[in-house]
C-alpha cells in the first residue's frame, strides 16, 4: 500500500501517546460508557493532563501550538478503535477555532485554557427541531436588551451538550435579515434559564453525551458575543471546510478499522472445513474495499496538506466528506455481512461499527448537501 508522506517522527510518537491513552483510560470503560449514554467526566481532565485537547491552540491559551496533524493523529486513532464516545474532535478542533479567531481576547483568556485541561467543555449549537442542515432556517432568537442579548429558542442532536460548560449557539440577532442576521453566543453552564434536556437515545455512538438544549430568556452578555453581530452565517461558513474534513478523515480510519477486524476475523473463522479466508469470495471482497479504502485515504491526505496551507475550499471539502461517508457505511456493512452472525453482535466492534457509521451521512450537512454544495462549485446553481 502507499505509504503515507504526511507525518514526521514526532507525529508517530504523539500516535503512540494518544494509543497508549486510549488503551489506558477508555478501553476499560467505553462498554459501560455506551450503557449509560455519557463518557465519564474525569476522561476529560485526564486528557487534558495528557496534552491531548486543543493541541493546534496557542500556547499562551493552554494548547502546545502544535500543527494540525496533531488532530489528525487525535481522530485517527479514536476512531480506529472505535471509542465514539469521546467528543474530543469537537471541543478541541471545533469549538476552539471559533474562539481563536472571532473570540476576543477576554474571552480567549476565560476559556481556551480550560478547555485545554478539560475543566471546561465545548459544544456548538446549531441544529433546531425544524432546522438541521439549513442553518438560515435557525428560529432561535436573541434580543438587543441593552448591555446583553435575551436568547430564546431550543437545540437538538447537540454533541457534548450534555456535559458541556460553554456552548455557542447560534441565534437570529436580525430575524428580518435572514442569514445576514445571525449572531454567535457563548452560553455558559449556570446562566438563568439554560437548561439541558434528556440525553438522546441514538441507534450508533451510544456513549457520546448527545443532549437537547433549551433558552428561555437567558440573558447573555454583550462581552459574550463572540466576534460581530450578525456575522455568525459567516463564520459558520468560514469554518466548514476543516469541520467536515474531520468526518472524512474519521471515516477512512473508522473503515480501514472495519478491514482489519475482518481479516482478522476471516483468518480465524472457519466454515465447511476451512477459514472462510480461503474462499474467493471473501478474498475479493476484502480487496475491493481495501482499494477504495486506499484511494479515498490518498485523497483525504491531500485535502489535510490543503488545511496545513490553508487553502483547503468548500466544494473539496464536501466531496471528501460526502464520498468518506458513504464509503465507511458501504464498507463496514460488507464487513458486517462477512463476519456473518456474530456481526450482528453487539459484543464484536463490527457492530458498534456499523452502528456508529450512519450518522456521518447526515451531521456536518447531510451528503445530498454536500452534493449541492459541489455542483454549485460547478456553475449548476440550483433553486
């Protein structure tokens, strides 16, 4: 197979790191993670004592300055092992790069920091009961009140939302303006009327803390405003390319993960009086998916060298995350099919695997999103 060019000898030990981590402090609990809905809390301090969160922030902020094949080398290898519970892309890859670039230096100084130990978590709101990839149909409101904003509104399918200290929402400062008029907030955990609703019962990614989130005349201040007023659409759009990079990247590990179980699996597994390794079938398959496994790890390795020189566009993005995804559930469900009834059992990782899977067609933008997206980079705008 291609070896990969993008990562130095510092990046394969900070692999080892993160490995051992995982190994350490997740692997023994993730199970009992799933059961309950939530990872552990004291998983985020831990992470933050090893240097694990908000690697790319500065280190006047808590974070180690380090490049973004840090964070690469963070998702790869939690969704190697499948431990989605962990909402760590997000915090750190997310949530902290709005801060850094919009936050003031107030409100940089207030946060990163803790987030970088894992004190505080980072969520971000944005999808509504009657809004999910159409952010410009956002109905959360939030009123000039003077010297603050009186947020109103509801959130759903929030990552991290249920431990989550600060939360940005997304909310129209200027309903009239459509687009034009929507603000970003930073909710904190205790403010009056922000409540957390029950923690979503998902058919994947059962240990993720995925929560609805609930405004009721939460007086959030001016100096909470992250960035300017009304330029949240903006932002938001400013910030998708890498956001959605992250699924593609997830996806190609999550899938090679699902190729090496199986032939794992297939070396073992015996049938008619053989390893069902040995039939062509299996062979074939397991080369076919290993192929377009391979090819969509070439490309999703170029999109992070056009991050690194930040020159990564909108459409390149959405086609490695709506092609990513659809290959990770394609492959880990011939996978499924492959290990036959055992993997339909939710004991073997396969299984959580194909669970977990189907959810990156749909966050991030739905794929047929995506596709809109990518043809309107091709001149065929649609209504």
């Amino acid at each position: 197979m291609i070896a990969r060019t993008l990562f130095a000898a510092e990046h394969d030990q900070f692999r080892q790191t993160v490995r051992r981590f995982l190994e350490r402090e997740v692997a023994p609990h993730h199970a009992e993670w799933e059961d309950v809905g939530y990872v552990d809390r004291r998983v985020w301090t831990q992470a933050g004592c090893n240097g694990l969160l908000c690697t790319s922030m500065p280190t006047a902020y808590g974070g180690s300055e380090a490049d973004k094949l840090y964070s690469v080398v963070l998702f790869e290898e939690i969704a190697s092992l499948g431990f989605t519970g962990l909402g760590f892309g997000l915090h750190s890859e997310i949530v902290a790069p709005y801060l850094l670039r919009y936050g003031s230096d107030a409100q940089k100084a207030k946060f990163l920091p803790a987030m970088a130990r894992g004190e505080v978590v980072g969520a971000i709101a944005m999808s509504e009961p009657a809004a999910g990839s159409d952010l410009q149909g956002v109905l959360t409101t939030a009123v000039d009140a003077g010297d603050h904003y009186l947020l109103n509104g509801s959130k759903t399918f929030i990552t991290n939302g249920w431990h989550a200290d600060l939360v940005i929402v997304v909310a129209k400062t200027d309903p009239a303006a459509g687009a034009k008029g929507t603000s970003l907030l930073l909710v904190e955990r205790g403010m009056p009327g922000f409540e957390k609703g029950r923690r979503l019962k998902k058919v994947g990614m059962k240990a993720q803390d995925t929560a609805e989130l609930f405004f009721d005349d939460v007086a959030v201040p001016k100096a909470n405003l992250l960035g300017e007023a009304n330029r949240g659409f903006v932002y938001l759009m400013q910030e998708l390319p890498w956001e959605r990079l992250q699924i593609a990247i997830t996806a190609v590990a999550a899938a090679q993960a699902a190729i090496d179980w199986t032939v794992e699996y297939a070396r073992e597994r015996k049938a008619f009086g053989t390893t069902i390794a040995s039939f062509q079938n299996t062979r074939f398959k397991l080369a076919e998916m290993q192929t377009e496994v391979q090819v969509a790890r070439v490309f999703v390795d170029r999109c992070i060298e056009l991050v690194m020189s930040d020159s990564l566009d909108t459409a390149t993005a959405s086609m490695a995350k709506y092609w990513c995804s659809d290959l990770q559930c394609k492959v880990i469900d011939e996978c499924v099919q492959l290990h036959g009834g055992y993997g339909f059992m939710w004991e073997y990782p396969i299984a959580r695997a194909w669970a977990d899977a189907r959810v990156q067609r749909i966050y991030g933008g739905t794929n047929e999103i995506m596709k809109e997206v990518i043809t309107r980079s091709m001149g065929l705008g649609g209504r």
